[in-house]
C-alpha cells in the first residue's frame, strides 16, 4: 500500500518526558506538532521508569514498617502482603498518569499517532501503526526523542535461564516475590529495586563489578545506604565478576576478587548495569548525524549536526534523567518558536531513592576541587535535627560546597530519609546564584529537614546553632 501523506511543522519521534513536554509547550506556542509514540505514551519514565519504581519503593516501605517492631507503641500482627493489589494499584498510578500525558496533549491540540517511525531523511518519517496503511509525515522540524533502552550482557542475556534474567521492566511487576533475587550492578536500579523486594520479602544479592556501591556517588553519602542494606539483609558482593548461568541455568556464576568461581542460586536475575540511547532500528543511521559515542552529538540548544534535526533526552546521553529530558523538550519547543534559549543549567539534581535517599546538586568538594576552585564546606547531621529524629530518621547529612573568597555556592549533597524534597531548595539556590549567607539568613520553618540546610550554611559561615 502507498503511504499516506501528511505535513507538520514540528515531527516529534517518541512521547517520553522529553517528547510530550516538547509537544505541550510547542502546541502552547502555536506550533503545528505531531508527536509519534510507538508504545505508551509517558515514555520510560511514567511506564517502566521512575513513577512505578518509586510506586514500588512506597510499598515496599509501608510493608517493611508494618512488619518490623516499632519503638513507636505500634504493633502490627499477621501482617501479610497481597502483591497483586500492591501491583495493581502501582499500575493504576501509571495508567492514571499516562492517561493524563494524552488528555494534555488532545486538550493543546497535538496530533498523536499510535506507531512506530522510521526516519526517511530528515523531513520525513514513515509511521507503522496498527493499521496497515503507512503514514509518511513530511515537517519542517524533526525532533529526536527516541529515550534508551537497557543494557545487556552479552553472556546472560534477558530472557536465559528460562526467563531467569529480566530488565528493570519485569522487575517492576514480578507476579511472586522470588525467594532468592540476584542483582547485577549497584548503580541506581540494582539498588532501588534490591531494596523494594528485600523489603517485600526476597533474599537478595548484589553484585557490583567495582569496588563499592553506588561507584558513581561520593563515598560519604554512599556509607548510610551501605549500612542500611546490611541491617535489610542485602548481601553486596563487592569486585565481582559475572561469568553468566551455571550449566542448569538456576544459579549465577560469579568470579570472586580472589578467583575463586561461586555459584549464586537464584530464581530471578535483574541485570540493571545501566541503558544506552536507543539510536538502532528506526533509520536513524540515514541522517548520518554527528554522534557522541553511542549518543546523538547535540550543542547547547540541542540541535544535531543536521538542520533541523534537534534531538533530546536519553537519545543525547548522560545524565539519564526525565528531569533533564523535559527541560531539554521545553527549550527546544521555545527554539523553534523564535525564541533566543539555550541548555546552560547551573545544575541538574540527581537523586537516587534508596533507603536512606541520596541527592546530589553541583559540585562535591572532589569535583570543586578538581575544577580548581578553593571551596568551604559544611556538612550539617540530621542526628542534630528535630524533625528527623521525629521521623526516627537521625542518619545522614546535609552537606554544603561553596567558594572560599565570595561563598557562592556550588554544590550541595544530601544523605537521608526523604532528601529528595530538598533538591528544590538545592537547585533553586543553585540556579539564582545564592550565597552561604543568602540561605543561612532565610528564615527556614521549623520542625523541618530543611533546618539542615540552613545549619550547614551558617557552619560553613563559622557560626552553626545546633551543633
Ligand atoms: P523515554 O522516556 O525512554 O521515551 C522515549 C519514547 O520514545 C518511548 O516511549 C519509546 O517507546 C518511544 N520511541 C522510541 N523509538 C521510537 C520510534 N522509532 N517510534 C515511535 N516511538 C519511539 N529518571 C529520573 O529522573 N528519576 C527517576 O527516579 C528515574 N527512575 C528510573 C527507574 C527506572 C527503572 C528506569 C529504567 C529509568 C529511570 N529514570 C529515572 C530514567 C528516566 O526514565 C529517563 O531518563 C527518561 O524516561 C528519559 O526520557 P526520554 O523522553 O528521553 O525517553
Ligand atoms: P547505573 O549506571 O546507575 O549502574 C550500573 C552499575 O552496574 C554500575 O555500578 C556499574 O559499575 C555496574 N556494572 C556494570 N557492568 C557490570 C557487570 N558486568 N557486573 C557487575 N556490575 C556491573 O545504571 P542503572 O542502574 O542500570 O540505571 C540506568 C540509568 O537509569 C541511570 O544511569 C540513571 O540515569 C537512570 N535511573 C535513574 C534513577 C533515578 O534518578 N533515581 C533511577 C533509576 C535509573
């Protein structure tokens, strides 16, 4: 069947974080807009991403909290897990939450079309949907928003074992604890997804390649997270290496730093050592496009080495983050409508939701240092902080970087229970050029976390209260 044709001003290819906000902020502007989705819209992040996952990681919690004893006077009996409501329940979050992506996009008036795209050339996309007519949309501008997709082993591919080893996406929705569930990779899934079925009742194993958890994050703000897997019960194998599934295919073989060959008995493998742009099978290879490695090369308003041509989110590399996608689709809609913008954030908040949360804001020391500034820094411990104490939360920190001569601030870190609402006082201070005294002179409320940030300002200024 010939394709049928259509024109568009702005092609978007995929309805991820990046793609929809693209979508709604070019329709506000007045910009004809087609986005073209070949799952379900919501991308990653609101499907097999962050929404479910940190569904899960709520669970999870409120489950381990019934069932351990409290010091609080509660006591719980005969507390029992139906996982399938807990997944049903995951999965009415996300359908909620996807079904709202589509009511925003209808009520801006962006066209949809449910199907794959192959790229012709770069004003033209072919749609394969359900249908068996091809739509082949011609634009003016073509915006890459394709995301990423997991990495996998070579030898212990997802599905071996008899389904054995699975991605992120199975583990977000197992129909049974496992008993013995072995992770492969500490980084920000191995350790998000270890800690929910740990809590959720399975054994648990990690393995990490390097030398420590979380290689990519700061010792210090990583020693809490340690210590609070161990008291779970998560055994961490450190400097391992995987070899792949034993001759039954029911257990991991994993090398030990000394060469000894063990084999970890597991019903479930989650192999989470991280995702790569999705750049193969949808004739991306036609645009010949400048790349950066595996990623699309973007400059600073992310455009590709093709006119035209923008690309965004997980499709242009590290940091993977739905943060950085949908800041990134908001400015290229603005681009495209004439509007002068460009990709320069003084910083992107990452926070990972392990048990206690990490968040971490520009600059550590080590990078401030290594960028040859001469900074203060303050940590303030949340074992000083009335809030977190009545949170029975006194582990971790809130640490402050800034310049010595003019105390700017650079960067903030943060270890402890519910630190990822801090990352909107981090970036906001961070993005307005603030300075120790700007945030130890802000009146903070109190009882509150937040204390701890004002704390570590006024130490690094010389003069803490509460400590
Ligand atoms: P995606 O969300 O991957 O969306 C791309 C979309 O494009 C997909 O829907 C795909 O189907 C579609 N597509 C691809 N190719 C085509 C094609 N040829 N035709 C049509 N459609 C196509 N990030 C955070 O910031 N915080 C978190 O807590 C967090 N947790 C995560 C937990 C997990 C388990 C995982 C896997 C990721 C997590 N992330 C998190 C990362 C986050 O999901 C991604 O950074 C984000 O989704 C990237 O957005 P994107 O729009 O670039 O791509
Ligand atoms: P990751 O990069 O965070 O961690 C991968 C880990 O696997 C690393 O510690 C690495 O050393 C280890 N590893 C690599 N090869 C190995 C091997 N052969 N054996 C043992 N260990 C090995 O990747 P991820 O956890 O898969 O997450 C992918 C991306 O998704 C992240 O980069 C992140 O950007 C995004 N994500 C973000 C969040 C969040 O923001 N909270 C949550 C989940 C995922």
């Amino acid at each position: 069947m010939p394709p049928v044709h259509s024109q568009t001003q702005l092609l978007i290819v995929g309805g991820g974080p990046g793609g929809y906000v693209a979508a709604i902020r070019a329709a506000q502007l007045g910009i004809q807009t087609t986005l073209v989705e070949g799952a379900q819209l919501g991308g990653t992040c609101l499907n097999v991403g962050c929404i479910p996952s940190k569904a899960l990681i709520h669970a999870a919690e409120a489950y381990a909290q019934a069932r351990q004893p409290s010091s609080l006077g509660i006591r719980c009996e005969g507390v029992q897990l139906d996982l399938a409501q807990t997944l049903a329940w995951k999965d009415g979050i996300v359908a909620k939450l996807t079904g709202g992506v589509g009511a925003l996009l209808r009520r801006h008036g962006v066209t949809v079309w449910q199907g794959w795209a192959e790229v012709i050339d770069g004003k033209t996309v072919d749609v394969r949907g359900a249908e068996e007519a091809v739509q082949r949309i011609r634009c003016e501008h073509l915006l890459l928003a394709a995301g990423s997709t997991e990495v996998a082993l070579p030898f212990l591919p997802f599905g071996a074992g008899n389904g054995r080893v699975v991605s992120s996406t199975e583990a977000l929705a197992f129909a049974e604890v496992p008993r013995q569930l072995v992770v492969v990779g500490a980084g920000y899934i191995g350790l998000e997804l270890g800690t929910v079925w740990r809590k959720l009742g399975a054994e648990v194993t990690v393995v990490e390649a390097q030398d420590r958890l979380l290689p990519a994050y700061d010792a210090d703000l990583v020693k809490p997270v340690a210590q609070s897997l161990a008291r779970l019960g998560v055994k961490s194998l450190l400097a391992h290496r995987v070899e792949g599934l034993n001759a039954a295919g029911d257990a991991l073989s994993v090398r030990e730093p000394s060469g000894t060959l063990v084999e970890l008995p597991a019903d479930k493998i989650l192999v989470a050592v991280g995702r790569k742009p999705r750049t193969e099978g949808w004739g991306l290879e036609r645009l010949m496009l400048d790349m950066n490695g595996r990623a699309v090369k973007v400059d600073a308003q992310c455009r590709s080495s093709m006119k035209n041509v923008w690309a965004i989110g997980d499709l242009c590399g590290e940091p993977l983050l739905a943060h950085r996608a949908m800041a990134q689709g908001e400015m290229v809609a603005e681009l495209i409508a004439g509007q002068p913008r460009r990709f320069e954030p003084a910083n992107i908040p990452a926070v990972c939701f392990t048990d206690p949360e990490i968040v971490v804001a520009g600059h550590t020391p080590a990078s401030a240092e290594a960028a040859g500034l001469k900074v203060l820094q303050a940590s303030f411990p949340f074992a000083a902080n009335g809030r977190a104490l009545s949170l029975e939360a006194p582990e971790g920190f809130v640490r402050v970087v800034a310049r010595a001569d003019n105390h700017l601030i650079l960067g903030w870190q943060a270890v402890g229970a519910a630190v990822s609402e801090l990352s909107a006082a981090f970036g906001l201070s961070l993005e307005m050029g603030a300075r120790l005294e700007d945030v130890a002179h802000t009146i903070h409320a109190h009882p509150t976390l937040g204390e701890a940030v004002q704390e570590a300002c006024l130490r690094a200024l010389g003069h803490a209260l509460h400590i």
